[in-house]
C-alpha cells in the first residue's frame, strides 16, 4: 500500500513537471512567433550596434502594463526550479503599489486642472517655443521636461548619458556647465508639428518637482546670495534693487549683488514683473515650464523621493542594472528648516500674494500649505 502510494506521488510530480513544460514551450512558441512577425533592431543605450539593451516593449509600455514584464521572469523562475508554489506575490505587489503612487500622481493633476481651467488653460494651443524645456531621448523613446532647481543637472547629466550613443558612460563625469549646454540635448522645439505631436503621443513624458517655496529659495540663495553670478545680479538683481530698495546706493544699483529675500518676494509679487516679461526659468511655476494641463506626463517624479522616482525611470527605460540616477551630497540643500527661516521676516500681505502665484504648483502636486506661512 505504501509502496503503490509512493507510485501515485512520483507520477504526480512528473505530470505537473510536464505540463509546466509545455506550458512554458508554449509561451515560447509565442514569444518566438512575435519576434518573427514583428522584429526589432535592439540598440544598446550607450552604442548604435552592440546588441541586445531589450525586448520591443517601449518604456510606455513597460508603465502601463508592468504585469507583461513581471509574467516571464515568473515563468523563468517556475521552470528553473520546478517549484510551483514559486512566491510571485511581492514582485506584482511592490510594481502594482509604484504603479498606483504614479497613477495618483496623475490623477491630482487632471483634477487640480479641470477645477482650475480658467486659470491653468489660459492659452488653448501651445507653440515650440512653450516646448523648449522638454528633452527628447529617441533612442529609449522618453520625453524629460526639466525644472531648475529640482535636480535638473543631474538629469541632463543622465540624459546625455542615455542620448550620447556611447560618448558617455558615467554622468558624474560630465561638468555641469556642459550638462546646461543647449546644443548637448535635443528639444521637442526643434522638431516639426507631426513630429512633435508623434512624440507627445507614443513616448513617456516625466517631469520632477519640488516643494514650491523651497524651490523658490533655492533659487534665490544660488542666484542672488552667490558671488560668482554676476549675470544675475547685473539682469536681475539691479532691477529688483531699483524698484525695490529705497536711497539705494550708487554701488548696489550698479552691482545688483547683495538682494535681500524680501526683495526678491517683492519683486515676484509686483503685477509689473510679469508684465515686462516672463519669470526667469528657476523661479517660474511648474505649470508654466511643463505645460501640465496641456500634455499628459506619465510620470511625475518628486524631490522629496528623487533618487527612487529616478531609478524606478530608469528601469522602465530598460538601462536600470548599469545606471543609476547620481547620489549627491546634501549638506548645501535647501531645506524645510532653511525655507522657513527665510520666510520669518515676509510681511503675511507678501505671504499671501506669493502663495497666490504659486499656488497652482502648490495644488497640481500636492504639497500642503506650509505651516510657517501667515495667509490672510
């Protein structure tokens, strides 16, 4: 009895081994057929002709359907080790709770603009010139808009890396005068109607964003509090000091180099500014710089988990085992603590004023209103 027991048992194992195993053929067969129907040149991120980088999937599509990409290595896993209780349940857990984070991401956009459509969709149709910001990677078919101020360098770093064709290999190597050099990247502006409209419509699109007003000091203590940005001070920070400061001095309206925060805020809230001309790309809004409310980003990447959102891109990408987004030291970053220092001596008139303007960033990525903040 015993003996015959032991029969049934072996002769169980041996047909689950064989239907996993046709099984498996059969999804090979599948596989193979596809490949045969539909073939794909594979590029390597960092060369034109070494192969294989990856399969015929898009990062698109790698976002939107991460199951499908999941599915054969659970299979390979299954047929390697003839276990059939294989644990699959953390790898689509861990990918269905990213997916989900993003889609919420996604989700308080589309609603902070349709609450909002008066003020976020001032202008129906955007022109090149709106598109200057966003950075096309052809070769892993991704669209980057980039902020100032919200780790940009680091990411037109990486982006010459994936674009470089083999020129680059480690962004860290390459100066971060040479990362904002316009002619290194490509923009969508460049590109015709039917081109960009191609792109906008097949590629993945993501941007980075940051607490606002922790942006905007950034901005100004590495624009205004810096010695060696003349440039600013001579455009700006002369401009801000004459309609700003009262008895000025002669050196101080020449130089523009010593612009206190408050002034700063003064002349961000002034109606004038922004009649003149518009903000200057490291303190204009989000909104303004990506265009939000008019083109779908499938990914929206935050500071505050910059170096998860960006190695997370990075694998949909398919270079995510050999690149990774550059760790940094963090001892000169502007913080929340920074941030509400400065804000100490802002009248809660100014507080509010500037809340308005950037209070669309402020809703679209869900950052709460600070608490140092006096609104009226």
């Amino acid at each position: 009895m015993k003996q015959a027991l032991m029969e049934v048992m072996r002769m169980n194992r041996i047909c689950r081994m064989v239907l996993v195993t046709c099984f498996g053929s059969f999804i090979l067969v599948i596989f193979y057929f596809q490949s045969m129907l539909h073939p794909v040149i594979r590029r390597n991120p960092f060369g034109m002709d070494i192969c294989c980088r990856k399969g015929s999937r898009s990062p698109l599509q790698e976002l939107y359907n991460p199951i499908q990409v999941v599915f054969p290595l659970i299979l390979t896993d299954i047929l390697c080790t003839m276990d059939l209780n294989a644990e699959i349940g953390p790898q689509i857990l861990e990918l269905s709770n990213t997916a989900i984070l993003h889609q919420i991401r996604r989700d308080q956009v589309t609603d902070t603009c349709r609450a909002n459509s008066m003020s976020s969709r001032k202008r129906r149709v955007l022109t090149p010139n709106d598109l200057k910001h966003l950075v096309v990677d052809e070769d892993h078919e991704m669209i980057y808009c980039y902020v100032p101020k919200v780790a940009c360098t680091n990411w037109k770093r990486v982006m010459m890396v994936l674009t470089g064709r083999g020129k680059y290999s480690d962004p860290m190597e390459i100066p971060a005068n040479e990362a904002h050099i316009s002619s290194n990247l490509k923009t969508l502006n460049q590109y015709s109607i039917p081109e960009i409209n191609h792109r906008l419509k097949s590629y993945m699109k993501f941007l980075f964003v940051r607490e606002p007003f922790e942006r905007l000091v950034s901005a100004y203590r590495n624009k205004f509090t810096q010695k060696y940005n003349t440039s600013f001070h001579k455009r700006y920070g002369t401009k801000i000091v004459r309609r700003q400061r009262k008895n000025a001095t002669q050196e101080a309206l020449r130089k523009g180099d010593d612009v206190k925060f408050e002034e700063f805020v003064a002349y961000l809230i002034d109606p004038n500014t922004q009649r003149e001309e518009p903000f200057n790309e490291h303190w204009q809004t989000v909104y303004s710089l990506c265009h939000p409310c008019h083109i779908h980003y499938d990914l929206i990447g935050k500071y505050e988990t910059l170096e998860e959102d960006s190695n997370y891109i990075l694998q949909l990408a398919g270079v995510g085992s050999y690149l990774k987004f550059p760790t940094y030291a963090k001892s000169t970053r502007t913080t929340d603590e920074m941030t509400t220092e400065f804000f100490q001596n802002i009248s809660s008139e100014h507080q509010t004023q500037l809340y308005e303007v950037y209070k669309l960033d402020f809703l679209m990525f869900n950052y709460s209103v600070p608490s140092y903040l006096k609104l009226e």
